[in-house]
C-alpha cells in the first residue's frame, strides 16, 4: 500500500540565508551612474558574502567581454 505524506512547505525552499551584501548606486565625477556591491566584514556571512560578490563581479566582466570581444573568455593573440 502507498504512504501519503501531507506535509506544509515553507516558502523559503531554495533559498540562501540571511546575507549583508548591499547594492548601492553611486555617481562617478564625470556623472556616469554604476552600481557597486558592498559587504559588511563582521558579518557572520562573510564568507558567503564574498564569493557571491566575486560571483557577481565575474559574471559582469564575462558579460563585458562577450559584448566586447565577441568571447566571455578574451584570450589575446600571438604576434
């Protein structure tokens, strides 16, 4: 015979906990607006904190590079 079980599932399956980074908006002098990310270093998530901003920062530049150069992975040639 089968078992049903009947369980309430929470709505943070899937999820990452709690984590201090920040993004910010900020102005550069010549008026250009970028966002940064930033991370609180006494976090108790620094760790995770960090490799998701590395994350992040990589897959920007891979994004950068690819439009630039037609590659995410420039790779220059030999003269």
């Amino acid at each position: 015979m089968t078992r049903i079980l009947v369980k309430k599932l929470d709505g943070r399956l899937g999820r990452r906990g709690r984590s201090s980074v920040v993004s910010k908006s900020v102005h550069k002098p010549n008026g250009e607006r970028v966002r940064i990310l930033s991370i609180d270093a006494n976090s108790p998530t620094f760790g995770n904190d960090l490799s998701t901003v590395f994350e992040r920062n990589v897959a920007k530049a891979r994004r950068a590079n690819k439009k630039k150069f037609g590659s995410p992975d420039r790779v220059a040639h030999k003269a």
